[in-house]
C-alpha cells in the first residue's frame, strides 16, 4: 500500500539523500531514548534526584557491555576470509 511504502521510505536506513555516517548518528540517537527510559522511569533510583544520571551511566555500560561482546563474537566468528560455524 502506498502507506506503508511512504513510511518504509521515510526511515532513515532507507534515506540515499542523508550521508551514511548521519544515517547511523540518527539511528543511534533513536536507540539511545530506548536504552535510557527504562533505567530512567524503572531503575532503582527512580526516585531520587541522581535518577538521570544513574539511568544515563546504566545505558553507557550496557552500551559497552554489548560492545564488548560484540566485538569478541565478531573476532571469534570471522576469522579470516572464511566464516567459521557452530
């Protein structure tokens, strides 16, 4: 439907007028409000007027955490030119 098609189009990964490396900063920013409102609205310092900075600091080590894990699954997993399973 034609609906669909103008939102599919509208998304940033699917925008050949914005630079790739924008593309990416605004699909981050986009990631970033989901990491963050959860450890803001259901962290324990919920209460507390260090609430945004707690929610801030989780988001950052979960960001580095998945990095972390990431980057170690990538190395382990495409070694060399061949891509190694199981």
């Amino acid at each position: 439907s034609p609906l669909v098609a103008g939102f599919l189009a509208g998304l940033p990964a699917n925008r050949r007028a914005v630079s790739p490396v924008l593309r990416g900063v605004e699909i981050g920013l986009a990631h970033g409000y989901l990491l963050l409102g959860p450890f803001l609205a259901l962290g324990p310092l919920r209460d507390t007027s260090a609430a945004s900075t707690a929610g801030v600091l989780s988001s950052w080590g979960l960001v580095a955490i998945l990095a972390a894990c990431l980057s170690i699954y990538g190395k382990v997993t495409y070694q060399g030119d061949e891509v190694v399973l199981g």
